[in-house]
C-alpha cells in the first residue's frame, strides 16, 4: 500500500511539473534593446494574427546588454540586440541572427525651426559650439541636447559613421536618455530639444526627422544605421522560438519592416 501511494504522489508531482512546463511555454517573450520597438510590436501582431496558440511578449527596452544577460542566464529564451556580440558573449553559447537594418535618426522638437542640417554642424551642436537653433536659421530658442549613455547601440553606430563623430566630445549641458524611449518622449516634449535614435516612420509623427547633408534616413545616401537581430542560447531551440524566427524571415514580416523604415535581412 505504501509503494502504491508513493507512485500515485509520484504519478500527481509528474502532472503538476507537465502542467507548469506546458503553462509556461504558452508565452514567448522577447527581451532587449528599445531599436526598433514599435516595428517589432507590429511583427508581434502579425505573428499574433497567424498563431494565437503562442502567447507573445515585446516588453519595454531593457537595452542589448540586459536582453544579452536574460538570455545567457536562461531567464529568457529569446532576445533583442542592436549591436553584435561580443566574443565574450559568443562563448557564452549565443547565437546572433540579424533581421534588419535600421537607419539612425537626428530628430528635434518641431518649435527648432530646422528641417536641415550639416554633419559640421551637427558636431558643433553636440559639442555645445552652438546653444541658439537661430544660428542655423532657426527659431530663437535655446538648443536642448539629449544624448544617449555610451554604450548604446545608436550612438555607436553613429562615432562609427557619422562624419566628426568618432572624436566628438558631447557638451557636458546635454540630458543623458537611458532608453530610446525616453529620447523620443523628450524630443516631443521639450521646446528646443534634440535627440538622436532608430528610425522608425512613426517619428515623423510629431518630431522633426533631420536630413543629414541633404539625406533622409531613408535615402541610400544616409550613412548611418543599426542592424536589428535577434539572439537564442545555442541548443535552446523550441517549437515556439521557431515558428517566431520563421515568422520574422516570412515575407509580411518584411513588408511590415519596410513600412516602418527598416531594411529586411534574409539569412
């Protein structure tokens, strides 16, 4: 009686662990950088649309560095990065597939008065040479800096492209924005106020998106951009991870990319 009633608890904890296996592999989220974000929410719509049966997460930036760190502990399964990996973080078994290429953005509050700019000119903002928008035929309004801390995958991709940004010393007067998020909400915000993150066509909603001598971010010409990939830890792949990364390479997610600015990735 007793071996019987110790199979029978057996048999009940065997349930109860398949059921919160099964409970926990409904939902599938997707942890990382602020790049891209609205794009990817959209993606996750589409994908939602095709498979209702996979419960499917696009949380807030925690930034590349958080999504790299939730994904090599195992607390997350699938994650978002906007710069490649490190060495270090390929020995951790991480496997990097990018999905597109996402061009940089300079964008200001529409009170600036500047539609245009030069790359000298954007250097000489960013470096404090020019505190009136009035210097560059502008609104008579005091230039507000936002600026990104220096790890971010924007601000790198920009030292890396940007003409006078590799050496550039950025005015100790600028805000620093933890996420991209917080970039784009001050842009709106704050009279005079320049910013500078992944495009997305949704900033031409409210904000002034520069071009850059005389280049959109949508324009060949534009030298500067970030690549969007997702990362997984090497063996981890699941049914539901699969079906999203499909998802990401099908030909509606590529169309959906390209309709907020993005340049889809085959691999």
């Amino acid at each position: 009686m007793r071996i019987l009633a110790l199979v029978q608890a057996l048999s009940f904890c065997a349930v109860l662990s398949f059921a919160h296996t099964a409970t926990a592999q409904t939902e599938l989220s997707v942890v990382g950088t602020g790049d891209g974000l609205e794009m990817l929410r959209k993606i996750g719509e589409g994908f939602a649309e095709q498979h209702p049966e996979i419960k499917l997460s696009i949380p807030p930036s925690i930034g590349s560095g958080g999504g790299i760190a939730a994904v090599s502990s195992g607390s997350e399964r699938l994650g978002r990065v906007a710069r490649p990996l490190k060495d270090s973080e390929v020995e951790y078994g991480l496997v990097y597939l990018p999905i597109a290429k996402i061009p940089s953005a300079v964008f200001t509050h529409p009170s600036t008065g500047v539609e245009t700019i030069s790359s000298d000119d954007l250097v000489r903002l960013y470096s404090g040479d020019i505190s009136n928008w009035s210097e560059l035929g502008g609104a008579d309004l005091r230039v507000k800096l936002v600026r990104r801390e220096d790890a971010d995958s924007t601000l790198q991709v920009l030292r890396n492209s940007m003409p006078g940004w590799k050496e550039l010393q950025m005015s100790p007067r600028s805000k620093t924005a933890v996420t991209t998020q917080e970039a784009i909400s001050t842009a709106r915000d704050v009279k005079g106020a320049i910013a500078f993150g992944p495009y997305s066509r949704l900033l031409e909603d409210g904000l002034s998106v520069l071009k850059v001598d005389g280049a959109h971010p949508t324009d060949e010409s534009y030298p500067s951009a970030v690549t969007l990939a997702l990362i997984y830890k090497d063996g981890t792949m699941d049914d539901q991870m699969k079906t999203f990364i499909d998802y990401s390479q099908s030909d509606q997610a590529h169309e959906l990319m390209e309709d907020f600015g993005g340049v889809p990735l085959k691999n």
